[in-house]
C-alpha cells in the first residue's frame, strides 16, 4: 500500500512543556454537497447552523455552506461509497494537512494571527470557523477547552506550522 | 471593521475582499454598444456616503454578497 506522505516532514518540531504543536494525521475528510434531507439518512444529523460540528457514527460533520459539509471520519472511513449518486462528493483528504495546537497558552497562540475571538465563552468545544492565517484560508476546530485542530491546505502547511511554532516561541524551550 | 456574513455571522474585514460596485446594471448580452460597455467596465462613481457593494467572505465560507456601507465612516448596514 502506497503511503501517505506528510506535508510537514521536515517541520523542525516543537518542544515545551506547556504547549503541544504538531500533526495530527490519520484521518479522512469529505466535502459533500446536496440536500441534508438526502445525506442526513446516510451520515447521521447534520448540523443546521454554521460554526458548530455535530458528532454522528464516529465521525465529525461540519456544515460549511448552505448546502455543503465536511464529514471528517477516521482514515479508511469509507462513507463517500455511502454517499455516491446521493450528493456531489469531493475528497479532500489529501489536500488538507491537520495541525493541533493543545496546551493552556494555545487560545493566547491562535490568538495572534487569526481573527476570532478565542475567549473560552465566545470559541467553546465543539465551535469551528472557516477563517484565515497570513491570507491563506484555514479551518479551525476546537476540540476540547485546550485543543485546537487547524485544517490548512496541504501546500501552505509548512508555513502555518512555521507560523504557529513561531507565535509560540514565548513558550517553547 | 466588521462585515456581517450572511452565512457566517459578524466577522473581522481581514477574511473578506470588496468585489466592486452593486449599484450599476450590466448591459445585457449581445446588446449596448461599445460606449455601454466601456462605461460599465472602465467609469467608476466614488461615492462620499451611503453605498452598496460586493464583497466575498473570501478566506470563509467563500459566500459572495451585497453590503450597504458608509464609504465616509465606514457604518455597516445589512447584507444580502
Ligand atoms: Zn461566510
């Protein structure tokens, strides 16, 4: 089997004792496109508003249009078989490279390049955002209180790893 | 500045860009002549006050839509 190379190989990785950088690999990601009424059987609910995922069957479903959504499932996740002829599909998986950042500084990090607010009562669990990062487009998810999952595309990868290490320079050791 | 998204909610102007004008009418196709569509393309108002717009949430959801904003203090009204 041929294996998934990283975007971030050659990342100089992140060292400090209160903050964790890196990638976080092995997943899928699908973009499907079409009515929820016809995916929704397949997938589980889907969510009705932007800005919050849902959790169903494993997976984590994000709507990112009025009619479009991300299923995030894990690596082999064979959903897009599920789905074929029921909604426009597009693979992504190979085009996104996914960055966690975890640790008690991480809101104060995130918070020096992307413009959201990253109070804990305003980007709460579960919350994500289709945002930007030094003008490239990123999606950013917030898995637990702490945990940041940043989807960047693959080419820019680097340079949002590169990006994040540096904000969190004042952390590192 | 911040620019309500009709899809995403209030957001910082950084993730959007101005796609020009929404108060002018394209010539239809095949019609106007090449004064029509000069003018449309090439003449420009640049209006002090009240003004309608293009703008794309462009490093969001990708959503393109029309934004009435004061072009002398920047007051964002309604997105359509
Ligand atoms: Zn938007």
């Amino acid at each position: 089997m041929l294996d998934r190379r990283s975007a971030l190989a050659s990342a100089k990785p992140y060292v400090s004792s209160v903050l964790q950088i890196g990638e976080a690999r092995g997943f899928s990601l699908l973009q499907v496109a079409g009515p929820a009424k016809a995916i929704s059987p397949i997938t589980g609910k889907l969510p009705t508003k932007v800005g919050t995922a849902l959790q169903a069957q494993g997976r984590t479903l994000m709507r990112t249009g009025e009619t479009q959504f991300w299923i995030i499932g894990s690596e082999n996740d064979a959903i897009a078989t599920k789905l074929d002829g029921v909604a426009i599909l597009t693979p992504l998986s190979h085009s996104r490279t996914r960055i966690f950042i975890e640790g008690a500084p991480a809101r104060d990090v995130l918070s020096k390049g992307l413009p959201l607010d990253f109070h804990p009562t305003v980007f709460k669990p579960g919350m994500f955002a289709m945002t930007g990062l030094h003008h490239t487009p990123v999606l950013v998810h917030c898995v637990n209180e702490n945990r940041f999952e940043i989807y960047a595309l693959r080419t820019f990868a680097l340079s949002v790893y590169d990006w994040l290490t540096d904000a969190a320079l004042e952390f590192a050791e | 500045m911040r620019i309500p998204c009709p899809h995403c909610g209030e957001r910082d102007v950084s993730e959007f860009r101005y796609g020009g004008d929404a108060t002018k009418t394209r010539p239809k196709h095949g019609e106007g002549d090449l004064k029509a569509w000069h003018d449309y393309y090439f003449l420009f108002d640049n209006p002090k006050g009240p003004h309608t717009e293009y703008w794309q949430h462009v490093l969001g959801c990708r959503h393109w839509f029309k934004l009435s904003r004061n072009t002398a203090t920047n007051e964002i009204g309604e997105a359509s």
